[in-house]
C-alpha cells in the first residue's frame, strides 16, 4: 500500500482504473433486470450472455491497436467521451425499451461497444505503470491493482443490484455516464505527470506499418520466444483454467450431494466464494509482500502442491478442509498472477506491453470456460470421484509441462 499512498500519479491512475472496473459491471445487472420486461426473458439474458463475449475475445486485437496508437493519451480522452456519449443515448433508449426486443437489441449492442471502448482505453494505459512506478516497488502496485479489482467487481454487482431498487433504469445509465466522466477527471489530473515520465520512454509506433501486417505476427512470435514470458504466461493460464474449473465443479457437487454442504448448500457456495474472494484479495495485498523475493516458479509450486491437497479433500468430501486449502490456493494464485505480470513489465519493452496483455487476457478467457465445459460435460456423464481422478491427472500434467520447460529459463 505504500506505493499507493507515496506515488501521485500511480494512485490517480489506479483509482481511475477502479472507477472504470465499477463501470463495467455496474450496468450489467440494470441490463439483465431490463430483459425481465421482454415478453421471453430467457431471450434477452441469451442475447446479453452472447454479445457480452465479443468483447472479451476480441482483447488482443485491441492491445494490438493500443501498441500501434499514435497517441494514447488522445485516444483516452475519446475513448471516454464516446462511452459517455453511449450511455447518455441508452439513458434515452431505456425509457421506452421496456418489453420490446428491437430498442432491447440496441442497447445490449451499445453497451458491448463502451465495454470493446473500456477494454481499449486499459490497453492504452498498460505501459504507464512500469513506467511510472519504480521496479522494486512493481509487484507490489501489481498486487494491490488485482486486489482491488476483485473487490470494485464485488462491489459493481452488489451496487447494480441495490440501485435497481432505488433508480430507474434511465437514472443507472445517467450514472454509469457520470463515474466514466470521473474516471477520466482523475487520469487528466495526472495526465501531465505521466506524459512527462513516459514520453521518452515510448516510442512512437511505426504508422507506415498496417497493424495485421507480417512484421506484427513477427512481433507476436518474439514476444513468445521470450521463455520468461512464456512461462508466465502459460503457468498463470493453467492455474487460473483449474481452479475456475474445480470451483465449478464444487459447485455442482453441493447442489447434487446435500450430504457434502455444510450446513446447505447455499451457506456451502457462498462459503467456497467468499473463501475464494478473500484469498485473492489478501493474496495481493499481503501475501505479495510477504513473498516479494521468492521466485515465481517457488510460488508456482506451492500451487500445485496445494492443488492436489485441494483435490484430495473434494475427494474425500471433506468440506472444512476444502475450505481450508481454497483460501489458501486462492491467496497464493494472487501471488502468481502478480508475479507473471511483473515478469512482463521487467522483460518487454513497453511499447509491446498492450499486445501481449491482450494476448494474455483474450487466451486465458478461451481456456477458462474450455476446461470448464469438458469438466462439467464429464461431471453429468460420470461419478464425481471419477472426474476428480481426471482433473488431478491434467493438472500434474500441466505441472510437470511447466517443470520441464523451466529447466530451460532463467528462472531460479
């Protein structure tokens, strides 16, 4: 927290970053209320469910096209005003959308633009932060970022639900307009200070170059072959993949087993997520401090020892346990994440930092819900016992991947 409270401009970059992660998911819940009003709500909530992904795989486009802006401060200028623009449009659509499919259709299709705009404008403000914070002090603005991200996205949820009860849905849109407008009153507050820090530091993108062409796929293909990168890439990717499929599973356990939940299996789901909720958050506050020196591939151990701990526990339906090691697991794959960010920031340069975290987001957004449908498919067709053996299988799969391809960096 101390480089959130002694760096200025990383502290009004990273409470306008937060305000824009409030935004994201605040209006999702005004949206899905909206669809109750259509004549088949299950239409409408397929309809959001379905545009709202276009966004998320197109994430390494848009850090492609981040790394190729000519100007990144403009281009979050505009990016913000046009979402305003959006949402004080949809303010005036709302009000006659109720139970017609058409203006609904408009309004999901305008909220998934200010989210491809939100996404674009985080890309644009990716290089800033290795930029403006001192590298001892990486890991620790990294890890307070992810904290708080987990804890603004709670919070965007539990706010949309309630301001549901108390606004129109007009009013929630007015809002939403209102927090973009703050965040980008918070970044111009210190736009001056970062340019100042970073216009050296960056270069400016060669414009002759299309942004597709081959010398970009090259780029991409060097990025790659930086093993550091790979590794940190893959390892985050895999952990993130498991764990999001074990919870899954977890779940669908509670609700077919009775006897597996403590005390029911709805106290037993907000149990697991809040254990989960909590380990992430402390993970990036805490635990990235107090593991600030150990080397990634330690950490990365630590997980899949706990990994297989974890799986042992479901498999004996010991819930307390389960507990247990999900908070634990849950904290130290904070540590992970934060740590293979650090590792992008210490070796790209960071005029290719918005590609490769794009690339990073939009590829473990593919895996996630891949394992997740394989393992839930299996779960409906065989014995959970079964489909835990499976899962411990891949994953000490993935781990011995990771261990034998460490060997070959230059990681301790």
């Amino acid at each position: 927290m101390k480089v959130l409270l002694k760096n200025k401009p990383y502290r009004y970059l990273f409470f306008s970053n937060q305000l824009s992660v409030i935004c994201a998911g605040f209006y999702y819940i005004a949206l899905i209320t909206l669809a109750d009003t259509l004549p088949n709500p299950k239409i409408g909530v397929l309809m959001i469910s379905v545009l709202s992904q276009i966004p998320i795989f197109l994430n390494f486009i848009l850090g492609i096209i981040a790394d190729k802006s000519k100007d990144r401060f403009k281009g979050i200028i505009s990016n913000s005003i046009f979402a305003t623009v959006i949402f004080l449009i949809i303010s005036f659509l709302v009000v006659f959308a109720s139970g017609n499919y058409i203006l609904f259709s408009i309004i999901v299709a305008l909220y998934c633009v200010s989210s491809l705009l939100d996404y674009y404008t985080t890309y644009l403000k990716v290089p800033f932060l290795p930029l403006i914070v001192k590298k001892d002090d990486y890991q620790e603005a990294i890890g307070v970022n992810q904290a708080f991200k987990q804890t603004m996205t709670f919070l965007a949820n539990a706010i949309g639900a309630v301001f549901i009860l108390w606004f129109s849905f007009q009013n929630i849109a007015l809002i939403n307009s209102g927090l973009i407008i703050c965040s980008l009153l918070l970044f111009l507050a210190v736009s001056k200070s970062i340019k100042s820090k970073t216009e050296n530091k960056l270069p400016k993108p060669d414009l002759s170059k299309k942004i597709f062409s081959k010398g970009t796929i090259k780029d991409i293909k060097e990025l790659f072959e930086i093993k550091e990168v790979f590794y940190a890439i893959v390892s985050a990717t895999f952990i993130n993949s498991i764990f999001a499929t074990g919870f899954t599973l977890i779940i669908m356990h509670l609700v077919a087993d009775s006897s597996f939940a403590l005390i029911s299996y709805q106290f037993s789901i907000v149990s697991i997520e809040g254990v989960e909720f909590a380990g992430v958050v402390l993970g990036g506050l805490i635990g990235i401090i107090v593991f600030k020196k150990m080397s990634i591939k330690g950490i990365i151990n630590i997980v899949f020892a706990g990994a297989f701990i974890w799986f042992g526990a479901f498999f004996i339906d010991n819930f307390i346990a389960l507990i247990i090691v999900s908070f634990l697991v849950a904290f130290f794959t904070a540590i992970v994440s934060a740590k293979s960010t650090t590792v992008a920031f210490e070796k790209i340069a960071p005029e290719k930092l918005s590609t490769i975290s794009g690339i990073a987001f939009t590829f473990g957004n593919i895996a996630t819900p891949v394992l997740i449908l394989i393992f839930s498919s299996l779960a409906v067709m065989l014995h959970m016992r079964l489909v835990i053996i499976i899962l411990t299988a891949f994953t000490l799969i993935c781990f011995l991947f990771l261990l034998v391809y460490s060997r070959k960096t230059e990681f301790k």
